[in-house]
C-alpha cells in the first residue's frame, strides 16, 4: 500500500470484482472452449492468468489494479469450467469422481505449498524492486510456462490422444458422442434456465 495508490479498502472492492467476473464467465467460456478447442482455450487462459498476476507486481494505481483483476477473474472463469468439461472428455461417467480429484485437491495443495512460499519470497531482501512485486511476477512465471506447454501437448479431444491407443481413443469418442449430459447446441438459450442461476 506504501509504494502505490491502491489502498487497503480498494483492495477488498478488487477482490469482489474478481470473483463477480469468475462466476459471470463461466458459461461463456465454455460457449468460446467448445469454438476454439480445448487445448488453445485452457492455454489461453494459464497464460493470461500468469501475464494478468504477474502484472499486479507492477500496479502504480487503482486503475491498474482493478483491471488486472477483471482480467483474472476472466482467466480464472475460463479455466475452471474449462479443466472439468477437458477432464470429461476422457473419463465414463463411473471413472469422473475419480479424475476430478486431482485438479480439486490441486486448491488445497496451492495453498499449503504456495502459502509458505509468498511468506519467503516476501521476506526476501536486497532485490531491485520491493518483495512484494518480486513475489507476483515469480509467482506468474509457471502459470505462462505451462500455459505455453499446453499449446503443444494437450490434445484437444480423445481422438488426438497420442498416449492412447486408437481403439481406446475410438472408445472414449463414441462414448462422449453419447452421452446422455452431452451438449446438444452451441447457444445461450441455457441462461433462461432457472436451474443454471441456482
């Protein structure tokens, strides 16, 4: 707060927007991951997540401040959707439970790993620039690397699985083409569903 314009109460009104953007975005997102495929999607949104966090290292005002968090609530909106509706693509629905674990238990282990970790990178001395600017942009760094990774090895659909032989990849094809959830239309028709604000 000492070295920008951003005070105290403007950054809880920052986090409000953050999650307001998070939860507007989701069903768009998966409108955009189904017209862009999956692989160029989710690597849009880890690399606009990393570019978007690490840029608050370098806030110097509200304003800067309050659009980085727009731009990481739509990052966050993107990618979360965009991970279970990827997932579930590759998993019958007997095997989902099981395969949505690992990206759920990831928030409760990026917390106990990552918690520690801002705790030393603030503590750091004799950078260039104050530790906690030097801990976003540290922080942003593998969220890019990996969203870049992305784009040249996540397959955009079971039948672009290299890893899977190709009738496990005929299989998990014809089992997501019929599945009963599987979605009809590509429109925004589902937002006059009571259900879907519940």
């Amino acid at each position: 707060n000492k070295s920008t314009a951003v005070m105290s109460g403007l950054i809880g009104f920052g986090a409000g927007i953050l999650f307001a953007v998070f939860l507007a975005g989701q069903y768009p997102s998966l409108y955009l991951l189904q017209r862009i495929g999956m692989r160029g999607w989710i690597a849009c949104c880890a690399i606009l997540w990393g570019v978007s966090a690490g840029a608050l290292g370098l806030i110097e005002s509200h304003v800067g401040f309050y659009t980085l968090r727009v731009l990481i609530g739509v990052a966050e909106g993107g990618l979360a959707p965009g991970i279970v509706f990827y997932l579930s693509q590759f998993a019958t629905e007997r095997e989902r439970a099981r395969t949505f674990t690992m990206p759920m238990l990831a928030i409760p282990m990026s917390v106990i790993i990552g918690g520690p970790l801002s705790g030393w990178l603030l503590g750091m001395t004799g950078l260039p620039i104050a530790s906690w600017r030097f801990m976003f942009i540290a922080e942003a760094i593998p969220a890019i690397l990996l969203g870049v990774a992305a784009l040249f090895y996540f397959p955009n659909k079971p039948a672009e699985a290299r890893w899977l032989s190709p009738d496990e990849r005929r299989w998990l094809e014809t089992n997501a083409a019929r599945r009963s959830d599987a979605p009809k239309r590509n429109d925004w028709s589902v937002l006059r569903q009571p259900l879907v604000w519940l």
